[in-house]
C-alpha cells in the first residue's frame, strides 16, 4: 500500500492508519508528498509506485487524492484507488475549483499565504493554515494537544498547485473507494460526495474532521483493507 498525505500535514499522519495496516499484514510506504505543484508532486509520486513490486492500492487524502489521480492513471500494477476525504478530477478541473463546488467550506478564510523566493528568484505564495483556526477547521475530533502540534508541523502548499489542472484521471479506469467526511468545515461533504458517485467510487460516510486520519485511523484502515481484498486478492 503506498500513503499519500495532503497539503497542511506529513507522512506522520497516517501513523495510526500504518500500524493497524502492519497489524494485518500488510506491506505500506507513506509517500513524501513534496506540496509544490501537482505535475511535480504526481512525477514524485510516480517514482515511488514504479519502485513497489506487485499489485498496489494507492490511498491519498485531501489533496493527495489529486496527486494519486494523476500519478496512478495508466500505472501497470496499481489495482486500487482510495480517496480519503480525498479529491478526484476530471481532466482540466483543479483541487481549489473542486473545493468550491458546493458552498460551506470554512478553509479558504482560514489561510495565511506567505510568499517564497524560488531558486530561480522568482516567488510564490505558500499557503498555511493560521494555527488559532487549525484545529477549528482542520482538525475539530483530534484531542487538543494533538492539533495543536499538527498546527505547529504543518507543511505548506505552493498555491498554484491547488489551481493546477488535471491531466489524467486514474479513477476512469481503476476501481475507487471513497470516505467522506461529514464533519469537515474545509471542504464540504457534497464536494466529496459529488466526486464519489462521478467516480462510481464505493463510498462510505463518517463523522469525522479532514484529519480523519488522525482522528479515526481504524475507519481509514478498514476501508484500504477492503480495496485490497477487493482487488489484490
């Protein structure tokens, strides 16, 4: 199984998520999703599913879920999709206009953009969840102390990675699995919802923040059990 984390956190998000995996059986590599820029990101990506012998379920959440759309589309041996309160678009849609589908998504106010000077001195805009809403938007289930110091480690997004369109979709052609967060005030549950059923995706509901997989990691692990029951045998 490879993991692929999305924009304000790290791979140490699915810490929980790995150790019930691990409990089953189950080989997992949580990717390092670099956060600047989708082509890059889903090229990274890419790199780390060319390198995993066998058949590969393929689980992202927030953003990751575009990243895992681009990068597995076509990918020989990946057998499954999850898409963790995760996105999924159509070629030429981008994870911000996707995220404004429906209305209620309470992140957009919440961010804190700081510009970066590149190495070609140009500049971009790196977006950062304020960390006196953190907790509010992102991560309402998770034990205070936690949030507190996901707000501290988060990782930034480049903000023109969440405008970059899509040019691929994997979930066309892979079998997908989707669990939607009800509880989410950064992206709203018909957003996911509306992705799901395009995708034909099994979906499940649950009462949970975007950091579900903090806040609930045995869900998240069951429903990546299943795609690969489903799917890898």
């Amino acid at each position: 199984m490879v993991l692929v984390h999305g924009a304000f956190a790290d791979s140490s998000s699915w810490n929980g998520v790995i150790a019930q995996l691990r409990r089953h059986g189950h080989p997992v590599i949580a990717a390092a999703n670099p956060l600047r820029g989708l082509h890059d990101d889903a090229r990274s990506l890419r790199s780390v599913l060319d390198s995993v012998d066998g058949p590969i379920v393929v689980a992202g959440h927030s953003y990751g879920g575009t990243v895992v759309s681009e990068a597995a589309d076509g990918h020989p041996r990946v057998t499954a999709l999850v898409h963790v309160a995760g996105f999924s678009p159509e070629e030429g849609e981008s994870t911000g206009e996707l995220a404004a589908v429906f209305p209620g998504g309470e992140l957009g106010p919440a961010l804190r953009p700081v510009p970066v000077t590149t190495d070609d001195r140009g500049t971009v805009t790196d977006l950062h969840i304020r960390q006196d809403r953190f907790r509010e938007v992102f991560a309402a289930d998770v034990p205070r102390t936690v949030a507190d110091l996901m707000a501290v480690t988060q990782r930034p997004v480049v903000a023109d990675a969440l405008e970059d369109e899509a040019t691929r979709a994997a979930w066309k052609t892979v079998p997908s699995w989707t669990l939607v967060t009800t509880q989410d005030l950064a992206v709203p549950a018909d957003s996911m919802r509306f992705m799901a059923e395009r995708a034909r995706s099994r979906t499940v509901e649950i009462d949970a923040s975007r950091a579900v997989t903090v806040a609930r990691p045995g869900a998240v692990a069951r429903l990546i059990d299943e795609a690969v029951r489903a799917t890898a045998g």
